[in-house]
C-alpha cells in the first residue's frame, strides 16, 4: 500500500488534562487571591465610599500619598519601616550562610542531622506562640530572664516596655527562628560545589578556613547575590503579625510600621484610601529597590535575576 497512514496527534487538551488540572488550583488562587485584588488599587486616588463603590467614588488623585509622604506620623512609621528593614537584612542575611558553611564541614552525619533538627524547628512555631514564649520568658516579674538578672543583683527590666529593646527583640528572635530554615538553600548549594577544587586546595595544604573562603564562598557566590537582591527588595515588607503583637503603648514609638499603620488607619478607622495609598507606597518602594540593587548586582558580580 501506497498510502501513508497519518498519525493523529492527539489534541493538547485531552492527552494533558492531568497537566492542566493539576495547575488549575493554583492558577485560580493566584487570579482569585492575587490579581482581580489588584483593582482595589485604585482605592488609593480616590474618596472611597462603601455606598458609591470604587468606580463610583469621587477621584482624588495623588491627594492620600501627599498626606502620608508629608504628615510627621507617617514619616515616622517611614522610617521605623526602613530602620527596622535594614537592621533584619544586616543580622538575618549572614548568619544563615554562617550556619550553612559550619553544617557543611561536620563529618558525622548522626550529629548533622540532630544540629540541622534542632536548628530547622523554630521556623515551625507559630509566631503568635513564639511572642507569647517571648512575654512569658521575659516578664517583669516572673520571666526567667529577670529572675536570673535579680539573682545576679541586677533591677528587672521591662522587655517589651523598653523603646531601646524592642527592634532588638525583634531582629534576633526572628533570627533564632529563621535562621536554620534559610540555611537550607546554601546547604544544597554548597552540595554542588566542586570536589575536585577541594581536594586540589588539600594537596596545595590549605587549610580548613582556606578551603571555605577560596573554594566553597565562591562556588555559592551567585546563591547568596540571588538571596541578597531578594532580601534588599523585602526591607520595607515588614511582616505584621509579629510587630502587631510585639507592640504596645510603651513602644509604639519605634514599633509602628506601614504594614500596621495600614491595618489601624484601614480597618480600625475605615480611611480605605489613605490605607491603601500607604500599602502601595511600600509596594512601589519595595519594587523599586528590587530593580535597584538586582541592576547594581549585574553591574558589579554579573549575577542577576534577569
């Protein structure tokens, strides 16, 4: 026979379906929960009023980012934002690899693994538990830390009272807890990490510490720009709940920052435009900084996001 048989190609929705229905519950929550939100942007040039609607609401244009960009309380919360950012990125972003490295040179894998388990479990508890062990252990007068202190002969001191304290309980707490977790993605880095060079720096008789900073440090150098330009683009996201619940009258001073100020002038005070003119504000930052430091990345290191 002559004839060529064609083959039919079967059509991509049928012989993919298990493709598509697996995306499918992402893809709705992404477009659900993440960009049909995205229209209450516009919230933040108007006079909102729950009656009229955001269409039907008056425009106001740049009126609610004058007000925050010139008002002294936003000014504040501006800059315990940036203040509270910077101090996280300078102590969380190193530590994670600090850890990572000394992981990676234990050789008993039994003690590895007990360090890695001890390490990775406080990223599991619940922020609002971890405050609330922060509050028990630090009482005035029955928190361990300052029966400790008054054993010692020292006054008691009033932890979460203390304006100088409070964005020190909150950046190494946070470090304690995230720390292990974030160690994870240097660890698999420096999995990948050239044996051949190691064994090469032994026989020229480097040293351990040697060996870490001219072999392992640049082989997982483009992981830790990666990490850091994302990290430099979060400086103004600081996380609510743990702020919201680490803070009080005593230091409301230092610990009110945009993601607060937006939940008590949006939600507490119904002012759903000025509200949301303070998210987009640190969105808008926060993209701005991403785009900043990845385009300084891949001036200096040729490392970057795109």
């Amino acid at each position: 026979m002559n004839q060529k048989t064609k083959k039919k190609k079967p059509k991509l929705g049928k012989s993919n379906w298990q493709f598509w229905l697996i995306i499918s519950v992402p893809l709705i929550y992404a477009i659900v929960f993440a960009y049909i939100p995205m229209g209450g942007i516009l919230m933040a040039f108007k006079d909102y009023s729950i009656k009229r609607g955001i269409l039907g609401s008056d425009w106001v244009g740049l009126k609610y980012f004058r007000q925050f960009l010139t008002s002294t309380s936003s000014i504040t919360v501006i800059k315990n934002t940036f203040v509270l950012g910077i101090y996280s990125l300078v102590v969380n972003f190193p530590f994670p690899i600090i850890l990572a490295v000394m992981l990676n040179e234990i050789r008993s894998v039994k003690f590895k693994k007990t360090m890695q388990l001890v390490t990775y479990a406080p990223y599991f508890i619940s922020i609002v538990v971890m405050v609330g062990m922060m509050m028990q252990m630090m009482d005035l007068r029955t928190g361990i830390f300052n029966v400790i202190l008054q054993h010692l002969g020292v006054d008691p001191v009033n932890f979460f009272g203390d304006v100088k304290l409070f964005r020190h309980l909150y950046v190494w707490s946070g470090l304690w807890q995230t720390m292990g977790y974030s160690s994870i993605i240097y660890i698999a880095a420096l999995a990948g990490v050239s044996q051949e060079l190691k064994e090469a720096a032994m026989m020229d008789g480097a040293s351990r510490l040697k060996r870490i900073w001219h072999v392992d440090l640049p082989g997982i150098l483009p992981t830790i720009v990666i990490m850091l330009i994302f990290s430099c683009g979060n400086i103004v996201n600081i996380g609510f709940d743990k702020v919201f619940l680490m803070q009080n009258s005593l230091n409301a001073d230092v610990s009110e920052v945009i993601s607060t100020f937006v939940y008590k002038v949006g939600v507490v005070n119904s002012d759903f435009g000025f509200s949301t003119a303070a998210g987009l504000f640190q969105s808008v930052v926060s993209f701005i900084l991403l785009i900043f430091v990845n385009k300084v990345s891949k001036k200096v290191t040729e490392t970057s996001l795109w």
